[in-house]
C-alpha cells in the first residue's frame, strides 16, 4: 500500500467516526429539547424599531422615543414572565423561591 492510499483511508475513516459523531446530537427530535419560554401571541404593532425611523416629538430625537418604547416592552415581558412563573409554581403547588411562606 502506497503511503497516499494509507492516507486517503485514514482521512476517510476519520471522516466516517466525525459523521457518526456529529449525526448522533442530531437525529434526536428537536421538538423534544426545545421548551416553551412564552406562549402568548405577539402583536405586531408596525411601529419603527430603528431611531432614524422614528418621528421627533416634544422635541426629543427620533431614537429617544425608540429607546422609551424598548423600555416600556421590556416592562412588560418582565411582568409575563414573572406572571408565568408564578402561574407555574401555583400549578405544582410549589413555593416560589426567596418566598417568606406567607
């Protein structure tokens, strides 16, 4: 056996062993190892998101107003999935945790 061949069949059975390594994470069902984080629907609203799209107001820059929106969104994913939670804990009749037990 020449040293080309030795070498083409080491690099094929290389190959071969990082197929079968890659493929085996893969094969599992995805829907199986992906959770639900929020089930409720999101409304798209067709409000800019970038501040060079968004209109000046009382004076503020385009971006200002973007940046209060974000704000006032993050507000309330807080307060879903704090509301989740609590939602959870109640339906495994589970005390939440740093809870005084009250």
């Amino acid at each position: 056996m020449h040293i080309k061949q030795a070498y083409d069949i080491q690099n094929q059975s290389f190959l071969l062993i990082q197929d079968s390594f890659i493929w085996s994470y893969v094969k599992q069902p995805a829907h199986e190892k992906i959770g639900v984080v929020d089930s409720q629907w999101i409304v798209h609203q067709v409000i800019p998101s970038l501040g060079n799209q968004g209109k000046a107001e009382n004076g503020q820059a385009p971006w200002e107003g973007v940046r209060a929106r974000c704000r006032q969104e993050w507000g309330m994913f807080q307060t879903r999935v704090a509301n989740a939670e609590r939602a959870y804990y109640l339906e495994h009749r589970i005390t939440p945790p740093n809870s005084t037990g009250a």
